[in-house]
C-alpha cells in the first residue's frame, strides 16, 4: 500500500511539474486573430490558441483586422508558452508571451478585437475588455457586435447536413 501512494505521489508530482512548464519557440505563422503556430526548439510545429479570448472569425467584421494585428505583434518573434489544457476539438489552450513578458491577448482585447472566453472568462481580461467597450474601440464601434461563437454556431446551421 506504502508502495502504490509512493507511486501515486511520483505520478502526481511529474505531472504538476509538465503543467507549469515554460516552453520557447518562434511564431512561424498566424491563423486567426487568436490561433498561432509555433516551431518549438525541437523543430516541432504546434499550434496554439491564445486562452482567455476569442476573435471575431476570419468571416466577420473585424475578423481580419484582428489577425493582421497580432501577425504584425508576434509573427518571427521568440515566445514563451504556457499550455493551459486543450478545448474542444483538440486545440492547445495557452498563454503566449513575446519575449516572456507581453501577452497579446491585453493588446486584442484593448484595441478592441476581442471578447474574453465565452465561458469562465479571466476578471483581469474582462476589464480591458469593457475599457475599450467604453471607448467604443474596434469591433465595440457596432452597437450589437455578433461574438464569434454565436457566429460560428450560425455557420454550422447553415450547413447542409448529411443523410
């Protein structure tokens, strides 16, 4: 039984130690305003979704904005990453900083080109948000703006489904 918990303990331990983990790599390519890839120092590509915010999708006003934003930010610059789990479909949720120290979430969210997460949302990530509300900042200049995941869940009912 001392054996198992020992074991258990060890298990645990590894597994706290991997979760806060600093990884570096070079930004090789920007998807969206908030989906990023990654070549780490082993050569490996990962691709990574800024956690805690959500930009307008490629589709949308404001959608290209947003990614030309953080392309001109982050793209060829050396970050560190903090992988925070993954969503739905598989995705590496993280927090990326360029050059360990500013997060381009703040930059999104202040310039109005981003919602925080739709669920569980960061109190911290909130307040840029309602700031550049106030300013009526980017996408705030519309008085309704659709968030991308209303958006996207509007795409998929326009689908046609399979029989």
């Amino acid at each position: 039984m001392k054996f198992i918990l020992m074991a258990l303990l060890a298990v645990l331990s590894a597994f706290s130690a991997c979760a806060n983990d600093l990884v570096e790599g070079t930004v090789v390519s920007v998807l969206d305003g908030n989906t990023i890839e990654v070549a780490g120092k082993d050569q490996q590509k990962y691709k990574l979704v800024l956690t805690g915010i959500d930009c307008p999708e490629l589709g949308q006003a404001y959608g290209e904005e947003a990614k030309s934003f953080l392309e001109k930010m982050i793209l060829h610059k050396n970050v560190t990453i903090a992988v925070e789990g993954k969503d739905r479909w598989g995705n590496r949720l993280a927090v990326v900083k360029i050059k360990g120290v500013k997060d381009p979430r703040i930059d999104l969210l202040k310039e109005g080109l981003a919602w925080t997460a739709e669920k569980n949302s960061d109190p911290e990530l909130d307040g840029y948000k309602l700031k550049a509300q106030e300013k009526g900042k980017g996408l705030w200049q519309s008085e309704n703006p659709t968030p991308p995941w209303t958006y996207r869940r509007q795409q998929t009912m326009l689908e046609a489904k399979g029989l």
